[in-house]
C-alpha cells in the first residue's frame, strides 16, 4: 500500500502529531472532572490540567508550522498537516473559554446540563485518538476512515443533543441573565465538537490521497 511507504520519511512530524493529539484528546475529560467532580482537590487538579494542555497544544502546533517551514519533505502534503495541527490546537483553546466562562459566572457545580456535549467530546476524543494511531503508528486507510464516519455521526448526535438543551433552556430559564449564559457554553461546546470533526475531515483528505 502506496501509504506504508510514506510514512517513515520524517517520522519527527509523526511523533508531534502523535503528541498534540494526545494533549488534546486529554483535555475533555479534564473539564468534565472540573465540572462533575465535587472534590475540591480533583476540581483543582482537572481546571490546571486544561491550561496545561491548551499551553502544551500551543507549544506543539507552533513547533510543527515552524518544521514545516524548515523540511522539504513531509510525510504527507504540509497543507494538510498545518490543517490538521490547526484543528486540533483549536479544540483546548475554546475548552479553556469554557471553564473560565463557567469560573466567571459560578456555574460550576450546577452544570448537568452541559454534561451532555461534554459526553459526546469525551467519545469523539477517543475516536480522534485512534484515528491519529492509524495514520501514523498503524497505516490502514479503512480504519481511519471507518473511525471518521465514526466522528461525523457524534458530530450530528451533538447537534441533536443541542437542540435539546436549547428547547429545555428557552422553556425551563425565565431568567435573561442564566438563559444567555448557558446558551453562549452551548454553543462553545458545539464548536468543540465541530472542531474534531473538522480534523477528522483532514485525516480523510490524508487517507484517500496517500491510501
């Protein structure tokens, strides 16, 4: 298969992929342990963990658009690398938004229901996670893009799960002040889940040009 033999060029590109998909693929399950957990020490842990991970992303996908700019030879087109490396920095930079959102307006504690998308991120991390181990530790195109319909249908369950959760708040809050809030870490949450499927798009452009 044509892909197997692109991959060991510059393995370097590789391995940054591998680690920013990690650090990124990490961060939803911290905002849900700084949402769900009422341990103060675990609540503490998880808020630092996601700065941790939006401050390592940052470091990671800036050291891979400054490679690109130095290799001649990539293992797969650098366009496609730089987009994937944009899609994913994106991911814990809005889940930071979310947390110091939740932190201004003392909402933490009392968001069950923002567990919702949160659960549907936490699946689509797992989903991209593998999806970054096909591409570059594991070649096999079918798996990847099996993994990617895979994201594209979490994608449309968020935006199910969305339109709920907008149906409840505009029958449920009366309050302006709670109403606007709420709906404005919704819709962050939404961007979330976009993002991962964005960067699902990009593994599937990767896959059917080198598969």
């Amino acid at each position: 298969m044509a892909f197997l033999n692109i991959l060991p060029r510059q393995d370097h590109f590789l391995t940054m992929i591998e680690e920013l998909a990690s650090c990124v693929c990490a961060c939803p399950q911290y905002l849900r342990d700084y949402l769900a957990s009422k341990d103060a020490a675990v609540h503490a842990k998880a808020g630092q963990s996601i700065l941790d991970a939006r401050l390592r992303s940052k470091e990671i996908a800036s050291k891979i658009t400054e490679e690109l700019c130095r290799s001649y030879v990539t293992p797969f087109d650098r366009d496609d690398i730089q987009d994937f490396a944009n899609a994913l920095y994106k991911i814990p930079k809005i889940m930071e938004k979310v947390k110091e959102r939740m932190d201004l307006h003392g909402l933490t504690g009392e968001g069950s229901d923002f567990l919702r998308q949160i659960d549907v991120i936490v699946e689509e991390a797992s989903a991209m996670q593998e999806i970054v181990s096909h591409l570059t530790r594991k070649p096999d195109s079918r798996k990847v893009q099996d993994k990617v319909s895979v994201l594209y249908d979490l994608e449309h369950k968020g935006d199910v799960i969305l339109g709920e959760l907008l149906g409840t708040l505009f029958r449920e809050h009366s309050d302006a002040k709670s109403l606007i809030l709420r709906k404005d870490i919704y819709d962050m949450l939404e961007k979330v889940i976009d993002r991962y499927r964005d960067a699902a798009g990009v593994a599937l452009q990767i896959v059917l040009k080198h598969g």
